[in-house]
C-alpha cells in the first residue's frame, strides 16, 4: 500500500498518513515548542542489522532532539515496504531504521555527528563515508 499523502505534524497538513508524529520523549523542564535534547537513553541495537554490523554491540547512546519520531502504527507498513526496525528505545519505541538490501540507509533519532571529532569519529559517520567513497569507485 502506497501512502502518496504521507507526511509528518510537523508541516500541519492535512494528511490522512501522519508517520512522523510527536516523541514519546518529551523531557520536562522545556517550554513548550523548544528542541528537546535528549542522551543517556540506551537504544538496544537488533541482532542481524547493518546498524549491528556497524557499532558491533547490541545498545548504544547517543543525544538527539526529542521531539518527533516514527508513528509506531505505521510500523508493519514500512516493513512490508523493505523498511526493518534496527533500533528501539527502552519502551520498545523505533530509535532506528534501514532499508534492507540498499548500500547504506540507516535512520537514526541519534545524531552521531554530535559525538564525534575529527581524532574520534562516530562510526556511523566513518560508515556513511566508507559507503560514499565504495559508490564513487563504483561509478567511475
């Protein structure tokens, strides 16, 4: 099933097929509309994902602004589309995302580029490079 009119609440349309929705997350102590920073919160990382693969353990942490995530009733649709859950928060929430079969798309609500330094990069940050420089060679 096709969703043409998906969209998140954020834009304030009009959609029938809201998948990005308000977080499960919301931290206390910030007004409202103001980015929530979230960190500390473990994500346990699915055995058999590339997310897997590239952290090589089964949770991370990592900071991220906690204010829209996946609309979990959308979940059974994006995995009939190819989309597999690869991370989930403490409740079960979906933190992380990838397309099976694709080089490299791996959805996070982490920001890794937050955590990482030019003597320390992340390694969702040297994976996504590895992938872009393995697609160049490719092409040439």
């Amino acid at each position: 099933m096709k969703l043409l009119d998906a969209d998140t609440v954020e834009n304030m349309t009009d959609t029938k097929n809201p998948v990005i929705t308000p977080s499960s997350c919301e931290l206390p102590n910030r007004s409202a509309g103001a980015p929530q920073m979230s960190g500390g919160d473990p994500v346990a990382v699915q055995p058999g994902t590339v997310l897997r693969a590239i952290m090589g353990r089964d949770a991370l942490i990592g900071d991220y602004f906690c204010k829209y995530a996946m609309n979990e009733a959308y979940e059974s649709q994006f995995a009939d589309a190819g989309m597999r859950v690869s991370g989930r928060g403490t409740k079960g929430e979906i933190r992380a995302m990838e397309l099976e079969g694709h080089r490299f798309y791996v959805i996070t609500l982490l920001q890794p580029q937050l955590a990482s330094t030019m003597e320390n990069p992340h390694p969702l940050v040297t994976a996504f490079l590895r992938a872009c420089a393995e697609f160049r060679r490719a092409e040439d």
